[in-house]
C-alpha cells in the first residue's frame, strides 16, 4: 500500500450524524412502506452505532425512523441497520477506498440480491432499502427474528452447520433460477462487481496472510527438524498454493452459481425460537463471487468447524447440503443433473477445490479465531497497529500469539495439517 507520507486524507465525515441527510431519510422511509403499500410523513431520525456489530471491513449503525402513515394518527418507529466505510480510521478508509469492498456490495443489493430473495418462500437475508456509495441500508435482521451466535461461540457443531449450508443451497438455486428466467448470465451480467477481493496476489489481506501461513508452517512440530519439508516450504510451497488464485474465478468446466463466499459463524444469524428448522439468514455481502458451489461449502465447513469435527460429519454435510440444494431447486421447477449439478459432479468439485478450503482456512486462522478478541481491541484501541496486521505484515503477531496460547496453536497446527496432507503429503482425499 505504500509508506504513509503518500496519503494523508482527511476524514470529511467528522461524526456518525452526518450519515443521512433528512432527504435521504424520507426516500428511506418511502422504500419501506412501500412494501406494505403505504405511505406516511418523516418525523424525525436518529442515528444510534451498532456497538454489537464486530465487523471489520466496515463501521456499524443502528437508524430509527419516527413516522407517521397517512390517515393514520399513531406515531410510529422503526429500526434499519447501517453499513458505512470505516471513516475513523485514515489507512483502513484508504484501504476500502481502493480495493472497492463496500461499493461492491452495494451494487450486488441494487442490482441482484433484493431480486433474488423473490424466487424463495425462505428468508436467507435482509432486503435494502437504501444505497450511496459509501453505505447502504437494509432490515435489521434481529427485528425480523434472528440472532446472531453468542460471541463466545468459537466453533460450530453438525446441528448449526445444517441451517448454514440450508441458505447456502437456498441462496445458489434462487440464482440459477434467476438465471433461466432472464436468460443471462450472472457472472457476465454483473462482471464489473464480482471481481476478486479476498484471494488476489494484489490484495495486501491475502498476501499479508499467505505470509503468516508460510510462517507457521515452517514451525509446525512434523516438518521443525525435517530439513527435506523445510525446503519444500520455502520453494515450492508458495507455488503451489499461487493454484488458489486461479480456484476462485468462475470455473469452465464446473456449473458456477451465485455464491456469498464469507460464511463464517459472524456473517449467520439463526431463528430465535426454530434455530435448526429454518434456514440461516446471511449478511455481508462483500465477497460475492460467480463460481462452482463446492467454494461456498468448502468456506464454511472449513471456516466454521474443528478440523477433527470437520472431517467426521463432511460425509453427513455434503448430503445436507445436497438435498437442501436439489430440494429447492425441485420446488423451482428445475431438474439439478440438468444444470451440471448432479451429486456426483458435486462430490467431483469439492476434490477439485480442497485446495482452497484448506488455504484459505489457514490464512482465516490468522485473522478469524485469534484469542480474547485480540483483533477487535486492536482496532478499537491501536488503529495503525490493525492496519499493519491486516495489511502490511502479521506473522510476529501470529507466532507470539500461538506462542501465549496453546488452544490458538493447536487449532493453527491442524489448519496447517490439512494444507500439508494436500501439499507436501500429496494427499487429495477430504471425504
């Protein structure tokens, strides 16, 4: 990203009640009654952070809307959830400015997910109401009867991936459904906001990482003292996960679908009283890509489950999220076989792309399951310090933190040991 001396911006939003104009607020509110077929007067809003909320690609706000509807006499309120770039701090703005994360997401709600919550009677995410360059608005999916995992939940057991893996499958046929019915493509029709963000040799987050992995795996107990592994880290290592890059772009030989590819257990939120029964409910949108629905599945059964627990229950969790996918697809009127995406084509994927579940699983390690909330203090109280580490160099960071935490190390060994069974082992079996 460069030395600092090269940017210094000055933040123009000083304080969140500059978010909305009054304007913005009635077109707001004009769009959700619209829903219902009414129409009402703005009386006031208010603008509360949304200090729950431990993203860290964005800043968080709650917006209460005090209204009137026509005809009727009774006040009136309402609560929305705001996703606004990070405007507090100078070099994570910067960072967002350029790599485009949140203008993508806001075009994705403009232009394809509000259309693609009409073609399930499930609910897999919140509508939006309202987008700017810098922000969008949309239903507070707690007020619509979800909640999100306790933040102490660190991993998930078989019982709450299934819900997850539900509105994964929900969310892929609703977009091949989509597809049939306007004849298009949407990894063509929406090319220019379904770029890569994440896995890219140009994205500093994955590089930064990609470096720490190297540097753990290096200290992993099975290769230390091993000086034919040693090696094999240092040169041909890096080579072979460059194939990840290629892994996330759309496949030319495997069905592609709309996929969400951030489902870890932040972005879910479970019904409150049918937590098992009903599909998850998924946020940020920010990491959309067009391609083979294994890439979606791979994330989060990686991302969400011990490696040992993951490995017991992936034959389980395939036929889960099979069903779920063909079973809706069937309520939509389309055949799976006939779409390329039959059990067998799907079984086929998840072994042509264990590469990245595995890669990327270890590069998540170093920023998603740091102990004692390590990450979000660092934003909080040291922003130049959570620049350095997201962007510019973790692996000090990553190693003394294994070093003070025997939990943290243990879950970065296993990580590792799956990329080494796939890597250095030659092992390409993940069923």
């Amino acid at each position: 990203m460069g030395d600092n001396n090269e940017y210094n911006p000055v933040l123009t939003r000083p304080n969140r009640l500059e978010l909305f104009t009054y304007v913005e607020c009635e077109k707001i509110l004009n769009n959700l009654l619209a829903d219902t077929q009414q129409t009402g007067k703005l009386v006031e809003f208010k603008i509360v952070p949304a200090t729950e909320h431990v993203g860290f690609l964005g800043e968080y706000f709650h917006l209460y809307l005090t209204y009137q509807v026509e005809n009727e006499t009774e006040e009136k309120s309402t609560r929305l959830f705001v996703k606004s770039v990070i405007f507090k701090n100078a070099d994570m703005s910067y960072y967002m400015e350029k790599m485009g994360i949140l203008q993508k997401e806001v075009h994705l709600y403009e232009q394809l997910i509000n259309k693609l919550k009409s073609f399930s009677k499930h609910i897999w995410c919140g509508k939006c109401y309202f987008t700017r360059d810098d922000l969008f608005v949309m239903q507070n999916v707690e007020d619509l009867g979800y909640a999100p995992l306790s933040l102490a939940t660190r991993f998930l057991d078989e019982e709450h991936l299934k819900p997850l893996l539900k509105a994964l499958a929900i969310l892929h046929a609703s977009s091949v459904a989509y597809e049939r019915k306007n004849k298009v493509s949407i990894g063509v029709e929406l090319r220019e906001w379904l770029k890569e963000k994440s896995i890219d040799p140009d994205v500093e987050w994955c590089t930064t990482g990609l470096d720490a992995v190297l540097a753990v795996t290096a200290t992993h107990p099975k290769i230390r003292n091993d000086a034919q592994a040693q090696e094999y880290v240092v040169n041909e290592l890096p080579r072979v996960l460059d194939n990840v890059y290629y892994m996330v772009n759309s496949s030319p030989l495997h069905r592609n679908v709309f996929l969400h590819r951030d489902a870890w257990s932040a972005n879910v939120f479970y019904h409150k009283t049918r937590p098992f029964e009903e599909s998850c409910v998924l946020v940020d949108f920010q990491l959309c890509r067009y391609g083979p629905p294994a890439l979606d599945f791979l994330m989060a059964t990686y991302l969400n489950a011990e490696p040992s627990n993951r490995k017991k229950m992936m034959g389980r969790m395939i036929t889960q999220y099979y069903n779920s996918l063909s079973d809706e697809l069937k309520d939509l009127g389309i055949n799976a076989e006939k779409e390329q995406l039959s059990r067998q084509e799907f079984e086929q994927s998840l072994k042509d792309f264990a590469l990245f579940g595995a890669t990327y699983n270890c590069i998540a390690a170093t920023i998603l399951h740091l102990p004692d909330n390590y990450l979000k203090k660092l934003k909080e109280e040291r922003p130049a310090d959570f620049h350095r580490f997201c962007n510019v160099d973790r692996r000090k960071d990553v190693l003394n933190l294994m070093n003070d935490h025997e939990a943290y190390s243990n879950y970065m060994y296993e990580c590792i040991d799956d990329l080494l069974e796939l890597t250095y082992y030659k092992s390409s079996k993940i069923l």
